[in-house]
C-alpha cells in the first residue's frame, strides 16, 4: 500500500470504530462519505506524493485535505472528476476491518501516514482499543464507515468538484496548512442543479454584498473587526425593527431599563459568567486604585440588580424587564461573518421574573410573541431546538436535579402547548437552566438560530433574588431570558436575506422616491417630498438630470418599494402615477389616496413587498 494512502476520515464516530456502528447512516450519507474516498484516490492518481488528512461527509457533499507536493487549482478539476467517475465505474467494493490499536499505529507510521498516527495516537489515550480501515479497490483508509456497498452504486453525475481553500492541520494556525478540496454530492444530477440554482440565488442575497451595494453598515480596520457601523439607511431598519418590539412588549406589559455597557469584575463574578466565559469577554480595564472593569457580554445581571434593589411583593410579579442593550463579547477572529458574527451588538433583551407557578404562562407567552414576529415577517420552516443539561456533567451545569427536571418538563409542555414539534441538545443548556432556539432554514437548507429563550432557576441563587409571598416568607424567583428579535445584527442580516434587500414599505430605508419627468414638474413633486416629510416618512424627489428611464432603474437598483411617476397630467390633476418595485402594473391615485395607502402601509406593518 501506499504511504500516502492512508487518510483518517474524521467521521461521526471518531474513526475509531467498525462500520456497524453506523449502520442507521442514510443513503446520502453513505454516497457522500464513499465520494470523498474517490476524491482522494483520484487525486493521488494526480499527486502520488500528496499525504492525506480528514475527509469527512458534509451536509452537502464532502471535502478531503491533502498535503501536496504541487498545488491543485479548479483547472485540475476536470482531470479529477474525470478519474473519479472511471473509479465509480470500477464498481471497487468498500470492504471494512478494524486492526489492534497499537498495531494501526504502528502500520500508519511505517506507511508515512503522519497525520492519521498523530490522531491515531490520540484515540488510543482516549481508550480506544481498535481502529477501522476500508479499502476499495487500490486505496486503504482509516475510517469507521459506512459506505455504499461498492463504488457502483454512486450516481455518476450527483456530483461536482467546487473549489479549493487553504485549511490547517486540524483547525490550529500553529499547525501545517492543508489543501482542502470540496465536492459537491446529492442523491441525483436534479438536486445538485437545484442545490446550485439555490446557493446562486442566496449569493446573490448575500447580506454581506446587499448590506454595501444598498450602503447598510460598513465595518472599517480603524474601528475593529466585528464591530460594525451602521449607515444611515441600516439605522432606519434598526430603529423600525426596535419600534416594533416596543410597541409589542408594552402591549405585553413589558417595562424598559437602561443599563451601562460596563461594570466591575466582582458583578461577572456574581453571574457565575466569570471565571468560566472569559475568554469570550473583552480583557478587563484597570483603573488606578479601583477593581477591574469588563464591558458586560450580557445584560442579565444589570437586570437582575433593578430587580434587587428593592423588596418584591408577590404582587408585582410577573415583572418583566426589557432592554435594547449594547454587549460586547470577543469572538475568535475565525468566526466573524458580516453581521451574523460580530463582537459588537444590540440585543432585544428582557428578564421575566416570575413565580415558578407563573412560569408556564410566561414562557408560553413569550413564545407565542416570538411566533408572531415571524408569521409577520413571512418566517417559513421554524424548528424548536430545547437544549437540555447533562446529567452527569456537574461541574458545567448546577447540581440541582429537581429544579432541572421542573425546568425541563415545563419547557417540554409549552412547546406542546402551542403546537410546535422539536429536537434535543442534550448537554447544549446554559449552566443556570435549559434553552429554547427558535430555528430558521436558509435557501440552502442550513438552520440558523433566529432567537433564544433561557429558563433560569440559578442567577435567584446567584444574586439571592426573591420576592415576598401571601405567607409573608421570602421565596426564591424565577428568572426567563428572551430575545425573539435575536441582536439587530444577526436580524437585520436575516432581513436582508429573507427580502433580498427589497423591504417593505415600513422598513424601507427610502420609502417612497418621486420621479419628475420635466423640469416643470419639479415643484410639485417637492410640494408631495414636503407633505409625506411632515408624516414622518421617508421620501426624496430625483432632482437629477438623468433620463426618465434611468431615473427608473435607479430606483429599480436601490429597491426603492414606491416610485411616483410625477407627469405634467399627474401634476394638473393632483394625482401621482404608483409604480412597485417589481410590479408591472401602474396606478394612478388621487394624491391625497397615495397618502393614505401608504399611512396605511405604515400603521399596519403591511408586507407589500411580498404582493404581486
């Protein structure tokens, strides 16, 4: 065998067990973890020197990382996925055996397999005691399966090779760099065109390229990574997005706080957030003669100290505390990704402090807002993800068996009451409770987390907060945290996504743009600019000397929901032409009609963009 045909694929089992082990893997699965074998058989067809690393399944195909000797680019890719469709016609049959630890690693070492000794090595102190092999025809690799019965049975065209990035040696910058090459891989050639068409359509949405082709937020080095400037037109979306959720939680009973974006060590401390999510905090400031301060990650023990700083009475309870607040939280370079990774962000925070006999309704409550939130907004596919604790993990969760089994059970029954199926996260709750994600899918399948909600039994014994019962006794509260708008950053680059940067009218950064055909049709549309100004929309006049019809595609390319098409007819007559983006049809309107639509375009938080 070759010294370089030896890969540790780094499968759901560790690689360190037979394939019966996964026997109840899919067939997508199967294909897709046979392909990346073939992907790296072809490519040492190409590159006999290459060494291999991991080659796992993916959820939409499979990558492989190679140490080469020469560099491979996408000019090569027609050359492999020409010799990977020679070996799926080979029918080479996937034939599974494990080998003594010990022995494995020996066999890798003396084949120069040095990345899969290394994590062979490190399976053997983590008490593995064998190691899984597969070969199919010439190629050997470390693997635990499973695979298609052999080669054959792989669709020859379910798949494309799609392109190539650097990748180190286990995820380490410490580490060597690794050439990784990504297949794509579906059960059929009509899913891979489909997956494609998608992912072409979600680029095109890409909240990264939307947020600077329509001027949203910029981030800048002089600033900082992660830490986002908002430009006039995204602030427009913040602050409607914030009046919304004010006038819902005052509907709702909710009262505002503000609180500083920085306190004393000894207040983390008291959250239990220290010393455990330190790293994720930016380092402490010290200042002459006084204790460390942190700019806060979270706006909970703010919170929890306005609850504190007076007696409770049963009475006043629920009480609920709600709060836009800046954190700050210093997340892995790595990991930033335009607004939905940042280190900087306002969230839609509020506190519930409760009995624990109120605990239902309130949590029921509270999903029920953020289901709503999303009806309105045209939010489709929402999974519930509950995260409970780990049982046997104390020192990352409170050791309190029986305020964990109550907490768990009553999200368990909200979350049936309103209807919604969910999955678990075993051993995925915070520390002080479990934790309910509200789950969206993007164009290209992928679930991302629209919003939290946290049950929180542990900060009333953090911060000994409590209330005083109809017996006259002191009782411990209950805490709820929730945040169904997320941060702005993270919504607002759902939002643009979700609309493709076409809003509707009440989120529009420009509402309404108003189109002039001739000079003298000027002063009237201004008269219109000066009347929608004074109700607080938002509006301009194309005062430029462009043509009419690229005055049009200017509108047309900034989105704008509402052109006017001001003529010297619509002029005489007190009218306006209504043009919607995306609308083939116009309307002509009495211009005091225009006004009111669009007042009740407003009041409503009507979903135009969606309308045909």
């Amino acid at each position: 065998m070759n010294s370089s045909q030896v890969n540790s694929s780094q499968c759901s089992s560790d690689c360190a067990h037979s394939s019966d082990t996964n026997s109840g893997h899919d067939s997508l699965y199967r294909i897709r973890h046979s392909l990346a074998h073939v992907l790296a058989q072809a490519v040492l067809q190409v590159r006999p020197k290459a060494k291999l690393a991991f080659g796992p399944p993916i959820s939409t195909g499979c990558y492989y990382d190679f140490d080469l000797e020469s560099p491979i680019s996408s000019d090569d890719f027609k050359d492999i996925e020409k010799r990977m469709r020679r070996i799926i016609r080979e029918k080479q049959i996937f034939s599974g055996s494990e080998r003594p630890i010990d022995e494995a690693i020996a066999y890798l070492s003396e084949n120069g397999a040095n990345y899969k000794a290394e994590y062979a090595q490190e399976l053997k102190e983590r008490g593995e005691t064998t190691i899984g092999f597969y070969v199919n025809g010439p190629f050997e690799d470390m693997c635990a399966g499973p695979h298609v019965v052999d080669t054959g049975a792989i669709p020859e065209d379910c798949f494309a090779l799609d392109s190539v990035a650097g990748a180190y040696w286990r995820g380490d910058e410490k580490n060597p760099q690794l050439t990784r090459l990504y297949c794509l891989a579906f059960e059929s050639k009509e899913q891979l065109d489909d997956y494609r068409a998608r992912r072409k359509l979600a680029e095109e949405r890409d909240h990264r390229k939307l947020g600077k082709e329509l001027e949203l937020f910029m981030f800048a080095d002089e600033v900082g990574p992660g830490l986002p400037l908002w430009l006039p037109n995204g602030a427009v979306i913040r602050d409607e997005l914030e009046k919304f959720a004010r006038e819902v939680e005052h509907r709702a009973g909710y009262q505002r706080v503000v609180t500083p974006i920085m306190a004393k060590e000894e207040l983390y401390h008291t959250s239990g957030h220290l010393p455990y999510y330190k790293d994720s905090l930016y380092p402490p400031m010290h200042l002459e003669g006084e204790a460390a301060y942190y700019l806060r990650g979270m706006n909970c023990p703010h919170h929890h100290l306005i609850f504190r700083h007076r007696p409770r009475s049963y009475r006043e309870l629920p009480l609920r505390l709600a709060e836009y607040g800046n954190v700050y939280r210093y997340e892995a370079s790595g990991t930033l990704a335009g607004l939905l990774r940042v280190r900087g962000m306002c969230m839609n925070d509020a506190h519930i402090y409760c009995t624990p006999e109120q605990l239902h309704n309130e949590l029921k409550s509270t999903f029920e807002m953020a289901l709503s939130y999303y009806s309105h907004l045209r939010f489709g596919r929402i999974k519930v993800r509950l995260s409970t604790h780990d049982p046997k993990n104390t020192a990352k969760f409170i050791d309190n068996p029986e305020l964990w089994a109550f907490s768990e059970g009553v999200a368990r029954e909200v979350i049936s009451d309103v209807g919604l199926e969910y999955f678990i996260g075993e051993g995925e709750a915070a520390f002080y409770g479990p934790k309910i994600d509200f789950q969206a899918t993007t164009l290209l399948g992928r679930e991302e987390t629209l919003s939290t909600t946290q049950l929180d039994f542990g900060q009333a014994i953090n911060f000994g907060l409590s209330y005083i019962g109809d017996d006259g006794k002191e009782h411990p509260v209950y805490v709820v945290h929730r945040a169904p708008l997320s941060t702005h950053e993270r919504f607002v680059a759902f939002l643009i996504e979700h609309f493709g940067g076409a809003f509707p009218t009440w989120l529009a950064p420009e509402q309404v743009r108003l189109i002039p055909v001739a000079e003298e049709c000027v002063e009237y549309a201004e008269s219109i600019e000066r009347e929608l100004r004074d109700k607080l929309f938002r509006v301009s006049v194309d005062r430029s000397s462009n043509s009419f019809n690229k005055k049009i595609r200017e509108a047309v390319t900034h989105k704008i929901p509402n052109m006017l098409i001001i003529g010297k007819q619509e002029r005489d007559a007190e009218t306006v032409t209504l043009r919607r983006y995306c609308v083939a049809d116009q309307r002509v309107m009495k211009r005091g009609d225009f006004v009111d639509y669009l007042a009740q375009l407003r009041s409503e938080r009507a979903m135009d963009c969606f309308a045909s």
